[in-house]
C-alpha cells in the first residue's frame, strides 16, 4: 500500500511540474519603439519583446504578445479579458486594479515636454502652464508625479490619443502646442516620422522609473505572479 501511495505522490509532483513549465499567459503591449513596435510582418519587436523571447526560449513558459492601442490594453488588463499589461509604471491608484510583482521588467528613460522649434515659447516649469497650453500625450501614459497631479485638478490643458504618433502629428501641424512623453519613445517615434528637426525637448523627470508587467488579479490569484517575473528576469539574463 506504502508502495503505491509514493507511485501516486510521485505521479502527483510530476504532473504539478509539467503544469507550472507549462505555463501560458497573455500580454497586452503598445507599440512603444524601441521598446516595442510591429515589423512590417505586423509581429511584434523590440527590447522588451526580445526579453520575453529570450525568456520563453530558456523555459516552458508560453507568453501571447498582443500589440494594441494603449488605453485599449489598458482596460482590457483591468477587466481581466487579459492577463498581464506592460510596460506599467507602479502608482497608488494602478494597484486597485492591477497586480505588480516585487521586481519591475526595465526601467525607461526620463519624461519630456515637446515644442515646434519655430514656437518661441520657453518651458519654465509645468504650474506655468496653467491651462494655456494644450499638451498632447498618450492616452494612460504616466509622465511625472507633479504632471498628473496638476492635470488631475485641471490646471493642465491634456489632450489624450491611443498612438504617440498622433500627438506628435498633431504637434507638428499645430493643432496643439506641446506633448508629454518618455524621451527614448519620442525620439525613435519622432524619426520613424522623419520628423528630427521640427521640435525641441524640455526635460520633466531626469531619472528612469522602474516599468512592470502589471497582472490582472484573477490571474494573479491562480499564479505566483513574483515567482513568474523572476523567471522571466533570471533567463532573459542568459
């Protein structure tokens, strides 16, 4: 009896293992170059795409990348049509619906205000602002802590689009005056545009803050979601 009871443990842990190495979980993603972006194969590249390439190649986990407008990604995540989101800055108000793991998957550069060259307005601080600027940036984006502040309260004129190359077209046939974005997105998108010589950079935030996959919880309820992230960050490293 002894006998079959550890064929049955064993039989047990084995299936448990092949569960876990088998893991699956879809991913909702932007196109963020060069962090992510569609190849004219419409299949999804870039730095943080190569990380989870790297990750599923080096283990059994399956991740279904799936490129979309941001605020649509957005939602479906916190609806849980979705498992994870990346990549998603960690906030007060994001942990209400979304589960963060204890390690974050990067961190993305520094935040930028972006005028017309030919504008001879000068950047002296955000509250300058004060409504009489209307400033185009991507539609959930988070940008800086005294940003979203004065914009929640109205002192800010925002202008929210699903695509950072809207804002900025928009930008450059003044239709607006300026764009809030991270600076590693607004340059690769700005030359994707050929767009390099029509604006000028005003830094908002100098360092880059951690990004994360950000879980839906009925996912995170079924997974460890920090033992999932740890893979993923220990064999995207081989």
């Amino acid at each position: 009896m002894r006998k079959y009871s550890l064929i049955l443990s064993l039989c047990l842990s084995f299936y448990l293992s092949a569960e876990e190495a088998t893991l699956s979980f879809s991913l909702a993603t932007t196109e963020l170059p060069p962090f992510v972006y569609l190849d004219e194969n419409k299949q999804a590249q870039g730095s943080l795409v190569d990380m989870l390439t790297t990750a599923q190649q080096h283990s059994s986990m399956r991740i279904h990348i799936m490129v979309m407008p941001w605020a649509r990604a957005f939602q479906e995540v916190k609806k849980g049509s979705i498992d994870a989101l990346m990549p998603t800055l960690m906030t007060e108000e994001r942990q209400n619906f979304f589960v963060f793991p204890r390690l974050p998957l990067a961190h993305l550069g520094k935040s930028v205000l972006i005028k017309r060259i030919e504008d001879p307005f000068e950047f002296t601080g955000l509250a300058a602002l004060d409504n009489l600027k209307v400033i185009g940036m991507l539609r959930h984006a988070m940008i800086d802590e005294e940003f979203h502040r004065l914009a929640k309260s109205g002192n800010l004129n925002i202008y929210e689009t699903t695509r950072l190359d809207d804002a900025l077209l928009m930008l450059a046939q003044e239709k607006i005056d300026l764009v809030a974005s991270d600076a590693t997105i607004a340059l690769t998108t700005i030359n994707k545009l050929g767009l390099e010589k029509r604006f000028q950079f005003y830094t908002l935030r100098l360092d880059g803050k951690p990004s994360y996959i950000a879980f839906s919880p009925a996912f995170a309820k079924t997974y460890d979601v920090n033992q999932i992230m740890e893979q993923i960050l220990n064999t995207a490293g081989d």
